[in-house]
C-alpha cells in the first residue's frame, strides 16, 4: 500500500467532488491530484530524489495537503515542522533531518533565511504572490512543471518523520510507514466508520500527526477536506456552519474553548454527526457539556501516540454516551483496534493482571520503524516487537483501558508533549536561577499548565517579567511555565535528585500567575 493511492483512486472515482476548501478556494480532487503531479515533478527538478526529506513549515492550508502528497508522490519522506517551535528547536530538528527542500509560508520565511545548510533556491515559498528574492515558487513549479507517474514507493518504506518532545529534552524523529498509516487508520475506522459524505474539518495544526493520519486516510474515503490556517474558536464555529462540516477532530484544550465560546449564546453545533477527541486526557464535566455542544454528534475517543500512526485503543460512541454504559466508562480510553496487540506490564515487562496498574506496551502492523538516527533509544523502546509507551493504565474487567499517569516526566499541554527537564534547562540559563523544577498542575481547560519552582542564585532577585521574556526567547510558547514561584529550597532524594512527586500542585498563595499578573485569591 502507499498513501498517494489513496488520492488517485479519489481523483479517478470522484474527480468533480471537492476535496479541499480554504478559505475562498476550492477545488476538485480531479484538480488536486493533476496539481500534486506537477508539484512532485517541480521537487524533483529542485532536486529531490527518493528517500530525501522535505520539511514543511507552515500554518494549515490546501497547499499544505498538496506539498503532503507532492512529497511523497515524488518517493521523498515529508517532515512536518511543529509551528510553536522556537528557531533554535527548528534549527536542531533540520540539522537532525538534513532535508533537501525546505517549503514555507509567508509566516516562516524569515526564519527559513537563517537555518544553516538550506540555501535560498531550495526553500520554497508556499503562500499567495510572488515569492521572496532568492526562493523558488510553489505555484510556479505547478504552472511549468509537467505531471510525473507517482514514484511507487509504499509497504514499508518510510513515509514521514515526526519529531516528537520527550523526557530527555531532546525532540526525536519518528519514523512511520505508508502501510503503518494506511493499516491504523483502517482499523480505527472499522470500529467508528466515518459517513460516505464526510465533511471533515482540519482545525487543529497539520503538522500534528492526530490531524495528519486523517488527512491521508480519509483522503481514501474521498472527503471533503475543509481547513482552516489555526484553532480559533470563532472561525471554527464559522466553519461548521458555513461549510456544512459533519466530522472534526478535537483536543480537549479545543473543546473547552469553544465550549467558553458558544456559552454566550448557547446554539449547539448540530450538523456535527462525528466528534473524535485524543492527544490527553478529559475531565468528565467537559466531556458532558461536549454531548450538550455537539447534540447529534457520535462521540469517540482515541489514545495513542505519534511512535503508534498513532491509535492503539478507541472508546466507539456506543460506549461514551452522556447517560454512560458503566462506571467510570468515560473516563476510560476504550479498547485496542483491530489488528493491534496490548499488554499490561510491571517494570520487568512482565504481564500484570486484570485491575492492576503497569505500563502499557503495543505490537501491531502500527508501530513505527524506530526514531531517526537513533539506534540506541530505538531499542530501549520496542523489545521483542513491543512499544514501551511510558503511559500508566489499568484494564477494566469489560476489556477498556483507563489512563492513570504518565511513567515519564513528559507534560501535556495545547495538544503537545512537552519535557519538564527541557523548560528548566531554559529557566537555568537565565543569571539570576540557580535551580528550577517543573511540573505539570491542573488546568481548568481539562489539560495540564506548566509551573516552574525557582531558586535564586546566590545574591540575586529573580524578576519573574522579565525571567517570562527571556524563556519566550528559548521556547515555543506552548513549553513557557504559566505559574511561576520562588522558593527557598527544593526537595531531593538521598541521591541528590529532585524528589518532584514533593512538590505542591495545587495553588499557592506564593505564585504568580503569569497570564493574569497575580497569585490566587
């Protein structure tokens, strides 16, 4: 199997239907296979041959689903770039990659100028107008390209890369396969099929591999595709009702933005007849006020991760009603698709009974062929063909999972991992730290805000303002602490580690709270 299939059979099938809206653009998918055709043919005269990578750094669009198919149609490996990445992250995930092409929008243009190793004439500027000096043209290369023959590559041949965060600090490069994408999203949609006239909504970034796997996949399913350039609550709305969308994805941060939203004027979506939610866990008081938001709406949950295509287990909407099947249901994360394999292990990767908590371990077609570059860590996490995820469940007599915690140190915040020891490394560079810890506190949105425990260097004041601009430098936005205090010591293990399971995570009087300029009342 290879993902660019999926496009040519839409294209030969269905090629009057329109597979993509962005914002006064459409088009067919008739038009968009010859357009990805001659795209794949302007890469490859840049250049690209098969197995190089391409990067992409942009804000959602229909030019990012044809750079997608374009990539891979050429028998190149797409890697999408996060974003909310500051440039230093960027720069460290391209020196990594080491990609031939660079494609941009206007947002990131300037920060494509200044990447080592990427000269001018291999980045590609992909927005509306002419292209900066010096950069090549993504509707040019469409208007003077020929359409070439899709490369061929599929199976097991690598796909994508996906940087993922993790507790080390350092992003790693997953790699997954065409049929690795293709097999988890068929076996997550035997369990909850999508309808024959699926309008699905891209809101959350493309660059996330949650969004990305139902680009492909429903791409099969010849869907319209309508794609908006980031979350914003309004424009979702607006979307909904103006496109006529019936299918979206949502992180629960998302759901409890738009429930804020649509409080003012309490009109439930209503056209909506499939809402999928993943990337963290959700407080069963959101999830209610979802069924409210969404009335007609088949609710699922997914639970994976990027190393998985990434679904492992789906709570199908026959489990996850708002009058729930049994106790403790929505809260669980359902049962294992089709095709994958769990278990339940102690810190010997021995099997653990029904009940009791160990880390859960995956095998299946899914799983990805290692991280890039990293032979090492690639083997501390698949043994004897199964994935340690790091994630704490437990199994339910009824064969559905319910998450408990994290093995690893890793936050979820905005949808993303994010590493602990990544934001103190940033928080320790400034002159007036001396040491922090961080650690993930509960957020009314049903994720989880990051706060930061400082001590001050000998001598020193630690004005936080100013702390909060200085890490904004080093991080992407979404890794910057939103509490910050200051404290006299912090607790240690006998080792000299920090004990950070010691430290408060509930308000204090004590913090600040960097959003609102104050600490609690």
């Amino acid at each position: 199997m290879r993902l660019t299939h999926g496009l040519q059979q839409a294209a030969l099938h269905h090629p009057q239907r329109t597979s993509t809206i962005f914002e006064q653009r459409r088009k067919s998918y008739g038009q968009t296979a010859a357009r990805v055709a001659r795209l794949a043919a302007g890469l490859a005269g840049l250049g690209a041959r098969p197995g190089d990578r391409v990067a992409i750094l942009a804000l959602n669009s229909d030019r990012y689903y044809e750079a997608y198919y374009a990539i891979l149609w050429t028998g190149c490996v797409a890697v999408p770039c996060n974003t909310r990445w500051s440039q230093a992250e960027h720069a460290a995930a391209l020196q990594d990659c080491e990609p031939h092409l660079l494609i941009v929008d206007h947002n990131f243009v300037s920060a494509a100028r200044d990447f080592p190793g990427i000269p001018g004439e291999r980045i590609l500027y992909m927005d509306d107008g002419e292209a900066p000096q010096g950069l090549a043209h993504f509707e040019g290369l469409i208007a003077r390209s020929p359409a070439m023959d899709d490369n061929g590559r599929g199976g097991n041949d690598l796909a994508g890369i996906f940087y993922t965060g993790g507790t080390t600090g350092i992003s790693k490069g997953v790699m997954l396969s065409h049929d690795g994408l293709i097999v988890n999203f068929m076996a997550s949609t035997l369990l909850e099929p999508y309808c024959d006239d699926c309008v699905f909504l891209h809101s959350p970034p493309m660059f996330h591999l949650a969004d990305g796997f139902l680009l492909f996949g429903l791409t099969v399913a010849s869907a319209t595709h309508v794609i908006v350039p980031r979350f914003e609550p309004a424009a979702v709305v607006g979307a909904i009702r103006d496109q006529g969308i019936n299918s979206l994805l949502l992180v629960p941060t998302m759901i409890g933005m738009l429930d804020q939203h649509l409080r003012e004027t309490n009109e439930p979506l209503d056209t909506v007849r499939r809402l999928t939610y993943g990337a963290s866990p959700i407080s069963e008081a959101l999830l209610r006020r979802a069924f409210v938001m969404f009335p007609k709406a088949r609710i699922c949950q997914l639970y994976g991760q990027t190393e998985l295509s990434p679904v492992a287990t789906l709570l199908t909407s026959e489990l996850h009603t708002a009058a729930d099947s049994g106790p403790g249901r929505l809260r669980s994360a359902g049962r294992a698709i089709p095709g994958v394999e769990l278990r339940i292990a102690d810190a010997q990767l021995r099997a653990l009974p029904c009940g009791e908590v160990g880390e859960i371990l995956v095998r299946g077609p899914s799983v990805m062929l290692g991280y890039w570059r990293k032979p090492a860590l690639t083997a501390e996490t698949i043994v004897d063909g199964w994935l340690r995820t790091g994630d704490l469940v437990t199994e339910n007599d009824d064969g559905t999972f319910t998450f408990v915690g994290r093995k690893k140190e890793v936050i979820r915040r905005r949808g993303e991992n994010l590493s602990p020891t990544e934001v103190e490394a940033a928080l320790e560079q400034h002159p007036d730290v001396a040491e922090a810890a961080v650690i993930g506190v509960e957020s009314p949105l049903s994720e989880e805000d990051v706060k930061a425990f400082l001590i001050p260097a000998d001598g020193r004041q630690i004005d936080l303002a100013e702390l909060d601009a200085f890490v904004r430098q080093r991080l992407a936005r979404f890794k910057v602490p939103r509490y910050y205090e200051v404290v006299p010591e912090l607790p240690h293990t006998p080792t000299g580690r920090l004990a950070k399971h010691q430290l408060p995570t509930e308000r204090t009087a004590g913090e600040l709270d960097i959003e609102n300029g104050a600490p609690p009342a």
